[in-house]
C-alpha cells in the first residue's frame, strides 16, 4: 500500500459502508467497471492497514476511476470488433 496515495481518518472500519472498503472497489473493478467508476467519483474509498484506517486521496480516486474508464472502452472496442 502506498502511503502517498491515502490519508489517515478517525473513522472506524466497520462503520464504513461495504461498497466504500477498498476489497469491494476491487472487486466491482474485475466484475462490473461502471460499479467501480460511480464509486470512485461519488465519495470517499476507504482501506484499512495496521487497524489504522485511511482514505484514499482524490488523486487516487481519479486515476482508478480513469483505469476503469480506459478498460471500459478497450473491452467495448474489442467486442464491437467481433
């Protein structure tokens, strides 16, 4: 993890909504990339390390939501190529 790319919160973990924990932005980024993109530029990604929880930085939040952006379109243009 790379502490560039969070910062430190006082929140707790299990007060963190599902769907704003990092192992399910993952997740929605291999399954439904229009899940990850809504995510990613609707609110705050949080992460949990060291029982510290962080958040991801919105410089993050926008290179993940731009990747999930580019993989959307790259499978669009490979499947329209069919």
């Amino acid at each position: 993890m790379d502490i560039k790319r969070f910062e430190k919160t006082r929140l707790s973990y299990e007060t963190v909504p599902f769907y704003r924990k990092r192992w399910f932005v993952l997740l929605t980024l291999l399954l439904c990339l229009p899940a990850t993109i809504v995510i990613a530029l609707s609110g705050d990604v949080y992460a949990k390390k060291d029982g510290t929880v962080y958040k991801f930085k919105d410089s993050a939040l926008l290179h993940l939501a731009f990747m999930a952006m580019i993989f959307l379109i790259v499978g669009l243009f490979l499947t329209a190529k069919r």
